[in-house]
C-alpha cells in the first residue's frame, strides 16, 4: 500500500471525549479554522461561520444544552459550527449543511494532525439544539447552527479503527 501522511490523519481520527486542562493556542485555533474554511462549498459561497467558545459560563450553558456533549463543559475550547443561510448557495439549507459538514470533517483532520483531539456534538437538525444554540448566542435568523465542537488536548488515547466495508461499494449497478 502506498505510503501518505494525510490518509495517516484520516485513518487515526477519532472522537476525543476527554480533555487535558491546557489551553489551546490561538495559532493551532487558527490554523484549525484555516484547514476549515478550505473544505469546497458549493458555488464557492463558504457559508460557514464560526463561534469560538472559551467563556467558561458559556461552555456551561451550551454543555446543558446538548444531551450528548456534557463533557464540552471540560474542554478547553469549543467551537460553535453555523451556516448563514443568506450566503448559502440558492438559499437552500441542504447546501448549508453540506458545506458545513465539509468544513467540520477538514476542521477535525487539522485537529489531529496537531496532536489536538475534537468531538462532533449534534446540534442540526434537532430543534430544540438548534433554538437552545440560538438563544445562548444570540444568533441572527439567517444564522443557522449544525454542530458543536469541544476542543482540547487529548487525555485518552484511541486506536485507529478499520471501519472500511467493501459490502457498501457498489460497482457501476447496485447489485
Ligand atoms: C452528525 C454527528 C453528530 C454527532 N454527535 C455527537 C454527540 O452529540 N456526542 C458525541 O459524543 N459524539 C457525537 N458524534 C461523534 C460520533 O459519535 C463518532 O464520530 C462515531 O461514534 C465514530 O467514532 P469516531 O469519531 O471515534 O471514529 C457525532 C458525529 C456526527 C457525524
């Protein structure tokens, strides 16, 4: 197999849940955002917009919020993924979301090649996360959040998993 140090990131990526206390520089935060906004979107309009979350009340509330992200509130960091609706490409929610999400995947790929860890917390398309996200934020209506993300230097260790599945490929027809 040949040999590349970015399938290396892809392939040890995993959802880190447990956070050493140690701040995140701003400069990896950057960077982050950086390896973010080159995800592609749609027509090019890069709707994303990000919030960075580092006020401790904040990162209380926002943990309260989401069932599945209580350990947010340990995090160092967390980052609030939204899309504007008004920038989206047709104005179409469905591209939103898709570019966001490719924003995310690149965003979490960056965290772990900085020897960081990251965890994808649902928010879209659970309502009553979406209304709790735009409460605590204050966002405006074309704001529209997808997902929350804790950020921290990792204190447990993943392995890699292999989660490839040729019964999921399909060649040229589905049988
Ligand atoms: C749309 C989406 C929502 C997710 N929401 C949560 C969440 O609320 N809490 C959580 O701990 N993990 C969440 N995850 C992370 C998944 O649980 C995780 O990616 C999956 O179990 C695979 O494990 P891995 O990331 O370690 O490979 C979410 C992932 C995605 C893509």
């Amino acid at each position: 197999m040949k040999k590349s140090p970015a399938l290396d990131y892809i392939f040890s990526r995993r959802s880190i849940r447990k956070y050493k206390p140690d701040p995140v520089e701003d400069s990896s935060l950057e960077l982050i955002l950086k390896a973010a906004m080159s995800a592609p979107s749609a027509v090019a309009k890069d709707p994303w917009r990000f919030v960075i979350i580092d006020d401790f009340e904040l990162k209380k509330k926002t943990a309260d919020a989401l069932p599945h992200g209580k350990f947010l509130v340990d995090a160092p960091v967390g980052i609030l993924v939204c899309g504007d609706l008004s920038a989206a490409h047709g104005g179409l929610e469905g591209y939103l979301i898709q570019d966001c999400s490719a924003a995310i995947e690149n965003l979490l790929l960056a965290v772990n090649s900085l020897g960081l860890g990251a965890c994808w917390l649902g928010v879209y398309p659970r309502e009553e996360r979406i209304d709790a996200m735009r409460n605590i934020f204050e966002l405006p209506k074309n704001i529209l959040p997808v997902a929350c993300i804790s950020l921290g230097y990792p204190a447990e260790e993943k392995k890699s998993r292999d989660r490839y599945n040729p019964s999921y490929v399909h060649r040229n027809h589905w049988k």
